[in-house]
C-alpha cells in the first residue's frame, strides 16, 4: 500500500466513524500526527488521551521549574549588579566628598 493509499483509508476511516463515535474525533485530532508518521516512515507513535494529558503535565512541570530556575538566576545577577552599582555610587559620592573638603581647604 501507498502513503497516499494509507492517508486516503485514514480519512475515509475518520469519516465513516463521524464526529459522533468515540474513534472518530479522536483519530480526526491525531490526524496530522498521524499523517506525519506515515510521510516519515516512522511507527505511528500516537499518544492515548490520558498518556497524552500526563505527558502534558511532566513538560508543564518541566516547564515552570525551568522558569523559576530562570527567574531566580535572573533575581540574583539583578542583585549582583544593584550591589555593585550602589557600591560605586557611594564610592564615587566619598570622593566627591573628599575632592570637595579638599577644594574647600585651599579657599
């Protein structure tokens, strides 16, 4: 059988379930996914729904410790550089001060 043969009995599969049967609106979902795998000669690895929605949330947690990892790697250098700026802030106000008391001296 030809990809095309493989895609057209998918979508006449998908068809003859119809949107109001279990199988029907979930292969019509995966379709695309479907379709890829088939054009890549590759096994179609389609998730169960539930496997899907658990898979979803390992990558959503993935996610988020990822952004606070970043978000707190981001927190510390913004410390790290308000630290050094305000140490060379008051660094350059003591000499501002001392070049001051100095010119005041030798008026």
């Amino acid at each position: 059988m030809f990809k095309a043969d493989e895609v057209g009995l998918l979508d006449k599969t998908i068809k003859a379930f119809g949107p109001h049967s279990y199988i029907g609106p979930w292969l019509a979902d995966y379709r695309l996914e479907i379709v890829r795998a088939i054009g890549d000669d590759v096994p179609i690895a389609v998730p169960m729904p539930n496997e899907a929605k658990r898979e979803a949330l390992d990558i959503l947690a993935l996610a988020r410790g990822e952004a606070k990892k970043l978000v707190d790697e981001a927190r510390a250098t913004a410390t790290r550089e308000l630290e050094a700026a305000y140490t060379k802030v008051s660094e350059t106000r003591r000499r501002a001060a001392a070049e001051l008391e100095r010119l005041a001296r030798t008026l």
